[in-house]
C-alpha cells in the first residue's frame, strides 16, 4: 500500500505541473496577442494567469523559454493541420473544393490560435522559433505543391514551386485581414481570399478534367 501511494504522488504533481504549465501557456498566449512578444513581460504573463511572478519561474527562466514552448506545441499542431489540409486530391475534384477545403483548415487553425501568427510573423521572433518555423515554411511549400501537381498535373515542377509561393503568399495576405475582423465581416475575408486563390488557379488549370466552374462556384460562393 505504502509503495502505491509513493507511486501515485509523483504523477499527481507530474499531472499539477502539467497543468499548470498549460495555464501560463495560455496566458502567455493572451498577453502576445494583445501586447506583441516585444512588450510582453512574465510579470504580466503571470498576472493574467492569477499566480505569482515565482511560480512561473518554477516552470520557465524568461519569456522567450514561455513563447519556445508555446510555438513549439503550436507549430506541432499546425504540422498536423497541414498534414490533412494539404493531402494529394483526386484530379477530377472541383478547384473551387479543393481550394475552400484547405484554406477551411488552415483559417480554423489560426482563428482557433492567433498567438501563432502574432509569434510567427512578428518582428523578433526569437532564434529558436525562427529557425523552426523556417523549417516549417519548407515543409509547408512542399505539401501545397503536392497538393497542386494533383489539381496541375501538367505542371513543370520549376511552376509549381513558383505557384505554391504565390498561393502561400496570398493566403498570408489574407489571412493578416481575416484575423482583424470578426463575425460576418470575418466570414466575407474568407470567401474573399478563396476567391482571390481560385481566380489565381482557375487559367493554370484549364482544360483539367472535372466538372464545370460554376457548379463547383455556386457550392462555394465564388463570384
């Protein structure tokens, strides 16, 4: 009996500290949306999480250390979002699905967290998180192309390394517009940017076999 109850203390504080740590995640992840990492303090950090400045420091030395755990999960996530977004489609699915299917995942992903893009895009994202989002902007470049040789199979691949950049382009001038609205005017960005996607895409994929654009335009709201 006393060798369980021994057992069972360590996860009881393991499973404390890990939500603890969850906490100050998200408070972390509050204060850089409103302040920017720049401005942000743990002190603030740990006033929004309702503990005192020493417990943060039990868990973290500084707040880069908070925003590399944080960017790290979030990276992680996005990983998996992209992973199922971006996944090769049937050649014959309409553009205008293919399109509203993946900028559906990646806008849910970034509405869902939008410390991510306030950390990702921000003007000093520290070294480490730099270099892992450096990584995953590669990865992410090459998983649109995948998706593309399916929608362009004709394309030369020397194209569609050029195209992807242009879509990712796009969708992160976009995506910087979706974020600053809410509600109604938050949905209209969106079908504004898959718009701007599909008008992009449609002349490169001319002549690929599928259904009429405007059937596949009615089901999406495309004008």
């Amino acid at each position: 009996m006393a060798e369980s109850q021994e057992k069972e203390q360590p996860r009881r504080r393991q499973a404390r500290g890990e939500r603890r740590i969850a906490q100050l995640l998200e408070a972390a992840a509050s204060v850089f949306c409103t302040t920017g990492y720049t401005a942000a303090s743990t002190n603030a950090i740990a006033r929004e999480a309702g503990v005192s400045p020493g417990t943060l420091y039990q868990f973290f030395p500084n707040k880069e250390a908070i925003a590399i755990e944080l960017g790290d999960r979030l990276m992680h996530e996005m990983r998996d979002t992209f992973g199922e977004a971006l996944a090769p489609v049937d050649p014959a699915t309409p553009l205008e699905e293919a399109v509203g299917a993946a900028v559906d995942r990646f806008i849910a992903f970034n509405c869902d967290h939008p410390v991510f893009f306030a950390l990702m895009h921000g003007p000093d994202i520290p070294g480490h998180m730099a270099e892992e989002h450096d990584a995953l902007h590669a990865t992410l470049l090459a998983r649109i192309e995948g998706l593309l040789s399916s929608l362009l199979p004709d394309a030369r691949p020397v194209d569609l390394g050029r195209t992807a950049h242009m879509c990712l382009g796009l969708y992160k001038a976009g995506l910087e517009l979706v974020l600053a609205h809410e509600g109604a005017e938050r949905d209209a960005y969106v079908r504004e940017l898959k718009n701007v996607l599909i008008r992009y895409l449609e002349p490169l994929a001319a002549g690929r076999p599928g259904p009429a654009r405007d059937s596949g335009a009615e089901a999406t709201g495309v004008r």
